[in-house]
C-alpha cells in the first residue's frame, strides 16, 4: 500500500500544494495589513494595531537568498534524518519582498552550499522532510531557480 | 531611584563537564561570593536565581533549591528563566528590591549541568512549541542561525573564516591566564580553520561548547556599600525585548516580522540592547575600558562590536585585525576572561559570569589578564525569544 503524503507533523496548515503551485500559508491583519508567518491567529502582533481578524494569505513563491548555511552533523531529536547515515543539508533564508520578510527552509534536494550565494533566486517547493511507516511526511524547501552550480 | 545599587562580592565556579547537580556549582559560587563580599548567607535578605530547564523541577525554582542548598534563612526569593540572559534579569528583580528599599543585600546566582553535543529542546513531542518545531521541521541547530550571521558578513562586509578564527586566537589567548576557564590552551588560526566545519563557515573552533558552572554576585544598596567600602556600581541593567518589527532572523524562530506594513525600528535588537544600558548609564561606548560579549561564536563577537558601538557596521573584521579589542591592544578590549570560546557556555550562569569577570577588572583583580586602568565596563548578551541583557559597571 503506497504511503499517504501529510504535512510534517507540527506544519499542518503552514504550506499548501493545491492551485497554482505551493505556497507558504500566512495570515494578514484585516485591520494593519502585517503579515505573519507562522499563522498568527488571535492578535495582530503589531504595537500599534488592536486588530484580531485575520485572512489567510499565500506568500510570495519566489525570493532572494539572504543567508545560508548546511547542517555538517546530524541535528538531535526531534529532527529525523531522511536517511541512514545522515546525509548533510543546506538551509537558507530567503527574503520575501512584497511581504518584507525572511522566512527559513531547507534547500531543496540535490541542493547545496555551491548552488547557493546571498542574492540568488530561490523558489518554493514542497518536498519530503522524512518517512516513517505510515507516511512521507513533507515540507516547503528552497530550490535555486537558475539550477544552482553558479 | 534612591542611589546606585554596588556589587558587594562575586563568586563563580571553574567551567568544565563535571555532571555535578546543578545546585552543587550555585552553592560553591554563591558561597565565594558571600565570602568575597564579607557578608553571611544568615544576612541575605533576597535571593533571585536563574532557572535551568534541562535539570528537572529543581531547576525552574533554582532560586529556592540553592537557597535550601546554603540552608533555609527566610530570605525572600525570585527564580527568572530568559534563556541566556536569565541572569541580567535575575540581576535585574534584585537590583529593583534594593532601590525599592525592600532589602540592603540580595544574592543572585545562576547554575547549570548541560548535557554533551548540541543543545536540544526539551523531550517529548510538542509541535506547539516553535523551539521544537525548528528541530523537526528544518533541522535548524543554534550553530544554524550563528552561520547564517557569519555568512551575511561575509557577504556584506567581506569577512573571511580567518577573520573569524583571529576571534578564536585572541579569546584562547586571555582565556590562557583565566584558571576559571574549561580552555586554557591557546590555539593558532590554522588550528581554528583545520576543525571540521559543524555549519558552514563556521568551524567547530568558532562555536562555543556547553558547559556545567555556577555563577554569584552580591549586591547591596549604597548605604551599606558605603558602611563596606564596595567600590563598583551598577550603573545599568538593560533587560529590553525587541521593537515590532524585528528584521532579523533570530533564534528559535522560522521568519521575521513584516516590515510590510511598518517600518523597522532605527535600532536592531541587538543594538537597542546596549544602546538602553548606554542611556540608563548615562555613560557611551568612548567611556569603556572593556566588554564582555557573548560569543556564541567567534562571528557573532564581531556584530557585537558594532552592537556596542565600538565601531561602524563592517568595521569589526579590522578592530580585529588590527588587534584592537585584545589585551594591550589600543581599543576596549573585549573578553579578557576569555569568553565563551573558553567557558563554554553554562546557560543561566552565563550573564552573572560577565559581571563578575567586569567587577575582577575594576577592582584590579584579574591577574595575567587585567585590564590596565579599567574603569568602565560593559556585558552583553542575549537570551532566545527577545531577551536582552546588557550591564553596565563603573568604579
Ligand atoms: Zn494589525
């Protein structure tokens, strides 16, 4: 029986793969305009703003590289490696200009620290974080747009 | 406020990875700083701890375990938890007893046994807590925000990993005369840059270890301190979170605020953590004569300098270079106690060991690795979730 495919446990609602490809989920303050990710769901975290509605907004697919690094050695729990033995990772922040925002996220598959330099465009993609024996738990990650190897 | 507040006495334990109880190092601290300061455990009138999370109960109310531990005396009794900064803001319910009148001398103390390798979030499965979640859902260690800083200068100000490394040698070299210190050997820039790279650029010589210590300070208001002859006051205990919205990625989170709606604040967090201590001191950064800063790793003690206004944004990679904020150097010289590069850090002992380490200066006690003249110095720190600490000491 093929895995069921389920948002990493803990994102549920923080990513969505349907329409017009995947996005990362916010919330925008009906009152203020800010925008959260995560979700902020009771109150506007802005000073100045009482507001308490909120819509759910899709942030920007693509952005630029603010930072990056890569993870050398096996994170402890609760990260799960998505294979044995651990295979190092990239991870970059990226900013996100409409909503004036760096958001983190791993680099996609394939992906490392030479596919990546501050500035580059990376786009969203939705990829696995790990399986277990139920499922493929998945994630957003970053993926170099220009196909890395700069 | 009624005067100044004065620390009467500092105490604090050598740094190491000894697995002792937690409150074994508070009471060796606390009893060296009561010694130092001349006062007995029977006349603390207050006692504020900085709690530790990784030590069961007994650790969120570390203020009454090491209260108990010296032996119940009826002082009045405070535990803080802020991460890192635990202790500026355990210093901070003490110093406000005092200058309320409450009490004349309070005890502050902070403690920890840490575990080895990285330090992980509490066990269990808790995908409501966002320091859970950056360890499940990305794998993001404290090593992975430190390198995402260390990058950012690289590609902005044309930092080099020997920029950082020369971080590493100047630290082991004053953490060298420190016998409080876990490091004592001094280590080369090829050593730093030959240790396997944990979150690149940074290798595992530019990251700091954790560490088991104890920490103590005694402070007392100024009408005692003058019956005892304490010569260093307290001029600022700067606790301030962040202003909304804070642009910068900081630990355990998975993005920044917006600045889409409105607009950044003048001052980034870290700058507006020395800048608060800077307007209560009514003192600026030419009035130094060293820091303490906590280098988690040796790229973040160069954003420290410019937090702390010693220099210009990208200016830190030359004061480094030049050998400016290193013993004898001709700037302030930061961590002559050898930093975290040296103690690896004991979390919420951390923030009392920069003031004790400021006080040993001040009052010319600090051997080998003294400060010629120090008449002004400053801590700075911060704890995880908008926890900022910064303290500033004068004789
Ligand atoms: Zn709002």
């Amino acid at each position: 029986m093929p895995k069921t495919r389920i948002p990493a446990v803990g994102s549920e609602g923080w990513f969505t793969e349907d329409g017009e490809g995947p996005a990362l989920l916010g919330t925008r303050c009906t009152t203020c305009g800010t925008v959260f990710f995560p979700k902020a769901g009771f109150f506007c975290r802005n000073p100045d703003c009482d507001g308490s509605d909120f819509e759910e907004v899709r942030l920007s697919r693509r952005g630029t590289v603010w930072s990056y690094t890569d993870a050398r050695y096996q994170p402890p729990p609760p990260f799960v490696s998505a294979s044995d033995p651990y295979q190092p990772f990239a991870i970059a922040a990226v900013q996100l200009a409409d909503e004036n925002m760096v958001v983190l996220g791993q680099v996609a598959s394939g992906f490392g620290l030479d596919d990546l330099r501050v500035g580059a465009e990376v786009e969203l993609v939705v990829e696995p974080l790990f399986e277990d024996d139920e499922s493929v738990q998945v994630i957003w990650k970053w993926k170099p747009t220009d196909g890395g190897r700069r | 406020m009624s005067g100044d507040v004065f620390v009467l006495g500092v105490g604090m334990t050598p740094w190491g990875k000894w697995g002792r109880n937690f409150a074994e190092y508070g009471v060796e601290a606390a009893r060296e700083a009561l010694s130092d300061a001349g006062v007995a455990w029977r006349d603390i009138q207050f006692v504020a701890g900085g709690e530790t999370v990784r030590n069961g109960y007994p650790g969120y109310v570390a203020g009454a375990t090491v209260a108990q531990a010296l032996g119940w005396n009826g002082a009045r009794v405070s535990s803080s938890y802020a991460a890192c900064a635990s202790g500026a803001t355990a210093l901070a319910a003490a110093r406000a007893q005092i200058l309320a009148g409450f009490c004349d001398v309070a005890l502050v103390v902070g403690a920890d046994t840490t575990p080895k390798g990285f330090l992980a979030p509490t066990s269990g499965e808790r995908p409501d807590d966002p320091d859970w979640l950056r360890f499940r859902l990305l794998g993001a260690t404290n090593p992975t925000y430190f390198a995402l800083y260390a990058r950012r200068r690289m590609d902005l100000y044309g930092a080099t990993p020997s920029d950082f490394a020369r971080v590493k040698v100047k630290n082991s070299r004053h953490g060298a005369e420190n016998p409080r210190a876990r490091y004592r050997k001094a280590v080369t820039d090829e050593e730093v840059l030959a240790s396997p790279v944990v979150a690149d650029p940074l290798h595992l010589l530019d990251i700091c270890a954790t560490s088991d210590g104890g920490a103590a300070v005694v402070l007392c208001s100024e009408a005692y301190a003058r019956r005892t002859g304490a010569q260093v006051r307290v001029r600022a205990v700067s606790t301030v979170t962040p202003q909304f919205p804070n642009t910068v990625i900081e630990m355990p989170n998975f993005a920044t605020d917006s600045a889409a709606a409105l607009a950044p604040p003048t001052l980034s967090f870290r700058d507006s953590i020395a800048a608060a201590a800077y307007e209560e001191a009514g003192l600026g950064p030419e009035d130094l004569s060293l820091a303490e800063v906590y280098d988690l790793s040796t790229a973040l003690e160069l954003d420290w300098y410019e937090n702390i206004g010693l220099c210009k944004a990208g200016e830190a990679e030359r004061l480094a270079r030049d050998g400016d904020t290193a013993l004898g150097g001709r700037g302030v010289t930061v961590n002559p106690s050898g930093g975290l590069a040296c103690f690896g850090e004991a979390v919420p002992a951390q923030a009392l060991a920069q003031v004790c380490e400021v006080t040993w200066q001040l009052r010319g006690q600090a051997g080998a690795r003294q400060v010629a003249d120090a008449r002004v110095g400053i801590t700075a720190n911060q704890g995880l979730f908008g926890h900022g600490s910064s303290v500033i000491l004068s004789r």
